[in-house]
C-alpha cells in the first residue's frame, strides 16, 4: 500500500525510536511515541510469546510479537493490556514483523496510534478512556468503516452506538463530535 492508503486506513504514520540497551535484546527503550506512557525502558519478561521477547515499561505498558492468531499481520504491538499473543491488541500502535527474537533498533513507521480511541472506548472502561485522554490521544479521529458508500466512525459515535453513556459523557465534556458533527459545516 501507499503511504495515502496506509494512513487513510490506520492514521498518520508515527516514528517511533527503539533503541537497545542491552546486546541482548533484554532492555529496550522507547521514545518520540505521542502518548508519554509508552515511552521510557521496556524489560523483558519471563518466558515468551510467539517465540520472542516481550516486554514491560514502568507505566505498565507491554511490547510484545503478535503471529497473526486471528488475522491481520505479523508484527510488533504496543498495548496497555498484558498480553497473550493471540489477540492482536495495540493502543499504542503496531509495527512491522522483525525476523529477530526482539524488534529492531532504530526509528521505525508505527500505525494506528491516531485511532487509538475507537478501540478504547469500545470497550466501554471509563478509567481506561480518561488515561488516554490524559495522554493525548486523538478524541476527534475518524475511522473509515465503508467505502460504498463512504462512512466514517469517530469515538463518540462508537461509545453512543455501543451504550456507553458515561463514556459519551466525557467525551462531550472533552470536545468530543460524531462523525455527523465533524462533516458539517459550523456556521
């Protein structure tokens, strides 16, 4: 995919830097993420998942390989959640494959980090939302979910459509629209 497509699908691409302390791929660290967070020093975790490291920050926040369990594509995940590696989990984004037992060095193209909301608030957890929105994340973005035609989605229409009114609430409180509210016109 072009660079057009891929950011009309997940968002805009991030940089994100992985740099390793260790030779052996046992501590990681992570910066320039948007969301402060997922920055800081990953270690690595007891045992495996997929067959490769995983790993643990200081703010609770997992790197791990995810194998495609479920579809979608091999790659490295950032998430809030620990995880198991058969759920393809990544509010705060995902990366390509690495060959390696660890992801690679250097600055990499991250995806997804933008629509990191829609996937937070589906979940309905009031307290997982104002952690994200502590952190930064993008309250208006839009995600498209039909091509024919076209619709798009933003958090608040998820938290309406899915009956999580508290979640609605502070969203609104946030400065939070519908997709409706973000295509019309203000006048």
């Amino acid at each position: 995919m072009d660079k057009e497509t891929i950011e009309l699908h997940y968002g805009p691409i991030q940089k994100i830097k992985i740099q390793l302390i260790e030779t052996d791929g046992s501590l990681l660290e992570v910066s320039d993420h948007p969301f402060e967070s997922f920055n800081g020093s990953y270690k690595s975790q007891s045992g495996k998942i997929n067959n490769k490291f995983w790993y643990k920050n200081e703010n609770n926040r997992y790197l791990y390989h995810y194998n495609q369990a479920q579809g979608g594509e091999k790659s490295w995940s950032l998430d809030h959640r620990k995880p198991d590696g058969n759920r393809d989990q990544f509010s705060g984004g995902w990366t390509r494959n690495t060959d390696g037992l660890y992801p690679e060095g250097g600055e990499n193209d991250w995806f997804s980090i933008d629509q990191v909301m829609i996937d937070v608030v589906s979940e309905g957890d009031l307290e997982t939302v104002k952690m994200f929105l502590d952190d930064n994340a993008n309250i208006n973005t839009k995600l498209q979910i039909s091509d024919s035609p076209v619709i798009f989605i933003t958090p608040l229409d998820v938290a309406i459509g899915e009956g999580h009114e508290k979640v609605a609430e502070l969203l609104r409180k946030n400065g939070a629209n519908t997709w409706d509210d973000l295509k019309t016109p203000q006048n």
